[in-house]
C-alpha cells in the first residue's frame, strides 16, 4: 500500500490528542473515523475540535467558511470494530497504560484489513512492548504526536522490533503529504528522541530549584531570555559544531559530574505530588495559579504558536 493510497483514517481515543489528531487529519481532507467508549466523550470531542477550528479562523490561519466541511468528514463511534472495518491507517491514542494499549492492539490486529497500519501515539512508552500482544507485529509502529497535535509539526515515526521498513516508510510519506514534519526514529527506546531531551531538561531544572540554586522564575526566565531564543534555528548539535567539539568536550570534562543524573524523580517532585500541588489543575505547583492567570497561560502558549504557523504559511503564498 502507497501512502498516496490511503484516505481512511481511525483514530481509536476521543481525548486531548485523539480529536487533535482527528482534526488534523480531517483537516488535511482525510475520511475519519473518531472511536471512543462513551458516546458523550465523542460529542465532547466534536465540540472541542469546532472550537478549536473556530479559534485559528478568528487567528486567519483558516477560513471560517472551511470548518463545517472539515467537520463532516469526521465520524464518531464507540464501536471499535466498525472504527476499524474501512480503515487504511488506525491511531491509537488512549491513556499511557501499556496493558490497555496491548489489548487494543491485540483486538485492532484482527478487526483491521491484513494490510492495515497500526500506530500508537505513546509518548514513551516501548513500541515493541505495545505490540507483543499481536500477531502481525510487523504492521505496528509508533506515531508520537506533540501536542496540540493540529499546531505542532513535529511527529515523531517510531519503528518497533519488528515493524516492516515499508511500513515506516509509508508513514512517514504520509505524515509528509498531510503537512506534518515527520522524523524517523529507528531504534525503539522509552521516551524516543524528544521526550529523552525534554525530560532530562526538566530534571535537571527541578534539581535546581530543589537545591536552592535558583527560584522557578529564574530557571524559566534563564532558558525563555537565554538559550531558549536560539532553539527554533539553532539545534544543540549544530550549536556543538558552531562553537567546536573541542570546546564542548573541555566543557563536559569539567560539569558533567555536577549535573544530576538520579535514575529516580525527584524528592520534592514527588512531594509536591503527594501534597496534591498539581500545577494548573490544582492551582499551586511551582507557581500559584488563579484559574484566570491559567488560563492566559494556555492562550499564551496557543497566541505563539498560530503566530509560527501564520508566519510559515505566508512564506509558501
């Protein structure tokens, strides 16, 4: 099967990045079918991607006159098998509980067509693990999405133990075809590429904080004002080669061994969890939060990222 060939999408999972995944797809005139368990968490999700088509037409990064057609090209059903009947390409994206996707990719591996591709959208967890329960494994690989999975280009192509080059290739062509960025990653570790960077960041900004190194507001005030500006144009490793790997390496010699490199999380993560300060959802985490400066927060983050879409959008018109 060519990546051009397939039109028919199922995205098993109705939440946060399910009906973002569905909205992208259906945006990227794709037939869709929304699966999930309870009828109200589809009408839920339906309501949130008309929202959230709404926003980018008051942001002219759509036409309002587009949202209604974008719309009717997604189904909804809490019927699995129906979901999975027609489908070219199912993606799974249901709670991080290795168990649940295993049983979801053992049941999808018998509903779907032979030739069917089967994604998960797991952000860490083995791939390989997920499909152990099926039979043709070889169809199975990881799609990470980044969220909100209509804004962010990136999706990261996972290939499992056994899943088929062809199988990666197909999917990544049509990752590339809908307008995402897809990069492969060809060995199957907890957390791919992006997480392991991201994490192994928030550790060791933790770290700081917890001892007394620096306040929260100065740990993010240091990357958003520092070299956080560079990030868009300047990758780590092009900035290893701008500025020599002899330095870095000098640099290494000497500061390795004061970061932190515990296999645990930290202490006082833990306790603010324990304490139930949850961030946003809570209204104390390393920051108090009013549910007004959340948010702003969220609308901040979303005003940037349409700003980077538009901006992209312009230099193709």
């Amino acid at each position: 099967m060519q990546a051009e060939d397939i039109r028919n999408i199922s995205v098993i999972g109705a939440g946060l990045m399910g009906h973002g995944i569905a909205q992208f797809f259906a945006s990227a005139n794709y037939n869709i079918y929304l699966s999930d368990v309870k009828s109200e968490l589809l009408s839920k999700a339906v309501e949130n991607i008309r929202l959230n088509l709404s926003m980018m037409a008051r942001k002219a990064v759509i036409s309002k006159s587009v949202i209604d057609t974008i719309i009717s090209r997604i189904k909804t059903t809490t019927n699995m098998a129906e979901a999975a009947s027609d489908a070219q390409l199912v993606i799974e994206a249901v709670p991080e509980n290795l168990g649940l996707k295993q049983e979801i990719f053992h049941d999808l591996d018998q509903l779907c067509p032979p030739q069917t591709i089967l994604a998960t959208n797991t952000s860490v967890i083995s791939i390989t693990e997920i499909a152990a329960k099926a039979r043709r494994r070889e169809r199975i690989l990881g799609t990470h999405f980044w969220n909100p999975p209509y804004i962010i280009p990136l999706v990261e192509v996972v290939k499992g133990r056994e899943t088929s080059e062809e199988v990666v290739e197909t999917t990544y062509r049509l990752l590339k075809n809908a307008g995402k960025h897809p990069v492969k990653v060809m060995k199957d570790v907890p957390g791919f590429v992006g997480n392991r960077l991201q994490h192994a960041l928030w550790r060791e900004a933790i770290f700081i904080v917890e001892n007394g190194i620096a306040e929260p507001a100065t740990v993010d005030e240091v990357i958003k004002e520092g070299f956080g500006i560079r990030l868009p144009v300047l990758g780590p490793l092009e900035n290893v080669d701008m500025v020599g790997l002899d330095l870095t390496l000098a640099i290494h010699d000497y500061i390795l061994k004061y970061l932190n490199s515990s296999p645990n999380p930290s202490p006082l993560l833990r306790e603010k969890v324990e304490k139930g300060e949850l961030g946003f959802k809570t209204g104390q985490g390393f920051y108090t939060w009013s549910a007004e400066e959340a948010q702003r927060s969220r609308e901040k983050l979303l005003e940037y990222l349409l700003d980077r879409v538009r901006k992209e959008q312009s230099k193709t018109t």
